[in-house]
C-alpha cells in the first residue's frame, strides 16, 4: 500500500486483503499519540446511539 492512497481506496485495500486471506476479524497496534501542542477540540453535547443490547434510551 502506498502513503499517497485515499482513505476510501486505504479501506478497500483492508477490505480485499481480509476477504483474500479470509478473515472476519483483524487485530492490530497503533501507533497514534497525543503529543504537547496538540490542539484539542471540544464540542458541549454529544449523540450516539450506543446502548445496550435490546434497550434503548427513548421512550
């Protein structure tokens, strides 16, 4: 894979690799930190839908 890929074109790269190799599921490390100087963004509300199995928060 190249550095110069999309990051559409970087998913599907993944995506074949695991279908060529048949694979359900990928485990791998990352190498991201979070150094000084990073500029932090932050938002005052948030929306997700994560909620356990068969529930939801709406009624």
């Amino acid at each position: 894979m190249s550095n110069k890929l999309t990051k559409k074109e970087n998913m599907e790269e993944i995506i074949n690799y695991m279908e060529k190799n048949k694979l359900n599921i990928m485990h791998l490390n990352t190498s991201i930190f979070i150094l000084p100087r990073y500029n932090f963004k932050m938002c005052d509300q948030l929306i997700t839908n994560f909620h356990y199995p068969q529930s939801t928060l709406f009624y």
